[in-house]
C-alpha cells in the first residue's frame, strides 16, 4: 500500500516537474522576444539586434518548440506557400551575376532567421493566447515613449521643425518611425476604440503624437500608408462609434499635414521615377520572368547620374528586379491570402492594420525581403506571422467579422 502510494506520488511529482519546465522555457521565449523587440530601440548596430534575435529568441525556440506546433503549422496551405516563394528567392541567387556559394548560404541563413521568427510568433500564440493582443497592449506605448524621447533628443541639437526628424536605434529611418509608429497605434486605438467614452483622452493624445511624429519625419510614404490604414478600418467597421472615431481621425490628419504641406513636397520626387527607371531597364537586360537574381552589394546597385543607390526603393520593384514576375505576382498573391485569413478572424483585425501599413510604405520603399532583423520585419514579417497563427489557432474560438 505504501509502496503504491509512493509510486503514484513519484509519478505525480515528475509530471508537475515537466510541467514547470515546460512554462519556464515558454517565459523564456516570451521575454526573449520582449527584449528581440525592444532591441530595435536600444541598439544602433544590426549585429547587436542579430544578435538577441539568435540567443534570445532562436535558441530558446530549440527547446520550446514541439513537433506537434510545427506539423499544426504547416497544416496551412498558406504557410507552406509563403516559404515555397522565399526558397524561391533563395534559389534566385544561382542566376545572380555574382553568384558563390557564399552569397546562397547568406541568403539561405536569412531565410532561416525568417522561417524561425514564424515559429516563434506561431509556439507564443498557441502557448499564451492572449500574446496577439498584449504585443499590441505594451508595443505600442513604448514606441509612443520612444517617439517623444527621439523629439526631444533630436530638436535639441536641430532646427525645428525644418530638420528632418530622426530616430535612435534601429529606427532612425524617418520614414520606418512614423510608420512603426503609426501602424501599431492604429492596432491599439482599434482595440479600445468601442470603449472611446471612457478612454477617449487615450487615442486622443496617442493620435496627436503619431501626426506629429509623421510630419516632423516628413515621410510621404508614411503618410499614405496612415491614410490607406485608415480607410481599410472605415471598410471594416460595422460600428457606428468606431466609424465616427475613426472618421475625426482622418479630418484630424488632412488638416494637420495641410496645415505646414510644404514639409512633404520640399525634397521633391527623392529621384524614386530615376531609380525606378533605371532598375526596369537592368530587370530587361537580365530577363523579365525570373529576374537578375539575389545577388552580391555589387551587383543590386543602382546608378542614376552620379549618384549610386543600393536598392531599387520599393519591395515590389525589387522582388521584381531579383525573381522576375513570378517573384511579384507571388508576392502580391501572397500578401493577399495573408489579408484574406486575417479579415475571417476578429482578433487578427489589429494585425490587418499593421500589416496594411507595411503594404503601403513599402510601395517606395524597402527592396529585399531576405533580409536579417529590420523595420521591415515589424510591419511585413510580425502581422502576417500574427495573422497566420491566430487564423490557424484562434479561429474555432472569434466569430468571423
């Protein structure tokens, strides 16, 4: 009798043990990520940001990862599709006019880091299902005290509001701050908004910021991806307050931004139909079905006069340059599944936001997407990973919208 209730306690005690491990290897991943995202308001060098992506979000993904997620994962023809096209892209290196082994394996290594970021997105939402909604919930203020702390340090030293805004970190881009910015307050203001009597102040001095931030960056590409944001959520809305909240917000922004114009149009056209043109004329040299191929930092420069640029300024136009039409009609494609499967799931409706945001901006800006750990990742990578696991995981537990 006490040999069986020792037994019993032995197996109960080993299976609370598991148990334990198991959550604080998934609180390991959960803060990894934490600090994988604060890590691009910390650190000015993309080897730093590389780095607590691999030690603090790939390898404790070794341990957390079960084989059951990855099989749950590739359930979806979606997911399967996206890393089809990014094998693609990979492949695309072979017919490089710089090909080496060296360039493929860079390229490979990069693919990698993505397809472990969609993992990662993947094991949190099934392990913590409220990490789509708190991701939001705390991003989103801290790129909020990010942005005034990037105004004060920035206008010490320059001329206001003339100069041109800059950020820290990783974000200095004045174009990927606003935009970061302005998307992931778009998923929190749309989170709140039913509630707005009671919090309105909120999403008030939220939006405030956010217009400030977009015209002090004086970032054309921003500001249509604010409006092309604005108008999906209009589409979206089926509730009277939301419309309305959402409607002032738009009057808000076309007053705001026409009041001081001029900061949008002094740079002129920033030589982008320059850019533009003269990447469509080296796309036809190389083949206009697959493209010139991922290549070395010689071979994707662009010169226009004497002026040379790195990349073709503009995510469809490089997956155009490196595979070709079919790189661009797969990468459209594509993007529209991702917004189909987030649209059927109301929690994914923030992550629409976003993920709209990062379709826009991208039109003039951005050239690869086999890239290691950037801004583009916050609001390409980040939503459609979201969208993919909360519509795989979520779905039997949101009504469809």
């Amino acid at each position: 009798m006490v040999l069986e209730m020792d037994e019993e306690y032995g197996k109960g005690f080993q299976g609370s043990s598991k148990n334990i491990v198991s959550d604080c290897k998934d609180y390991f991943l959960l803060f990894g990520f934490a600090a994988f995202l604060s890590s691009f308001l910390v650190f000015d060098s993309w080897k730093s940001v590389n780095n607590v992506f691999f030690g603090f979000v790939l390898f404790p993904l070794v341990f957390c990862c079960s084989r059951k997620q990855l099989i749950r994962m590739h359930h979806s023809w979606l997911v399967n599709l996206f890393f089809s096209f990014i094998l693609y892209l990979v492949a695309s290196s072979f017919w490089s006019s710089s090909f080496s082994m060296d360039v493929f394996f860079r390229y490979m290594k990069r693919a990698l880091y993505i397809y472990g970021f969609f993992v990662a997105v993947f094991v949190l939402v099934d392990d913590f299902p409220r990490f789509p909604q708190s991701v939001v919930n705390y991003f989103a203020p801290v790129l909020l005290c990010f942005s005034v702390i990037c105004l004060v340090v920035f206008y010490q030293e320059h001329d206001f509001p003339r100069a041109r805004l800059l950020g820290q970190g990783r974000l200095t881009h004045p174009t990927f701050l606003s935009v970061v910015l302005l998307a992931y307050l778009g998923a929190f203001i749309w989170g709140f908004s039913d509630r707005f009597r009671e919090h309105g102040w909120i999403g008030a001095f939220s939006l405030m910021i956010g217009i400030t931030v977009l015209i002090l960056s004086q970032s054309r590409s921003s500001f249509v991806a604010l409006i092309v944001m604005v108008v999906v959520a209009l589409l979206i809305d089926k509730k009277v307050s939301r419309f309305h909240f959402l409607s002032v917000c738009l009057i808000i922004l076309g007053g705001a931004v026409s009041y001081d114009m001029g900061l949008l149009t002094n740079r002129g056209m920033s030589w982008r139909p320059e850019i533009w043109s003269s990447v469509l004329e080296r796309v036809k040299d190389c083949g206009m079905w697959f493209g010139c191929g991922y290549g070395g930092w010689k071979s994707d420069a662009v010169v226009v006069g004497d002026m040379k640029f790195d990349h073709p300024h503009s995510i469809y136009l490089g997956q155009f340059f490196y595979g070709g039409i079919v790189a661009l009609v797969s990468y459209i494609c594509l993007l529209a599944g991702f917004l189909f499967h987030g649209l059927r799931v109301r929690r994914a409706i923030p992550w629409v936001l976003v993920l709209t945001a990062g379709v826009s901006v991208t039109l003039t800006e951005g050239s690869k997407l086999l890239t290691t750990p950037s801004p583009i990742w916050l609001v390409l990578f980040f939503p459609m990973a979201m969208i993919l696991a909360i519509s795989l995981i979520g779905s039997g537990q949101d009504s469809e919208t």
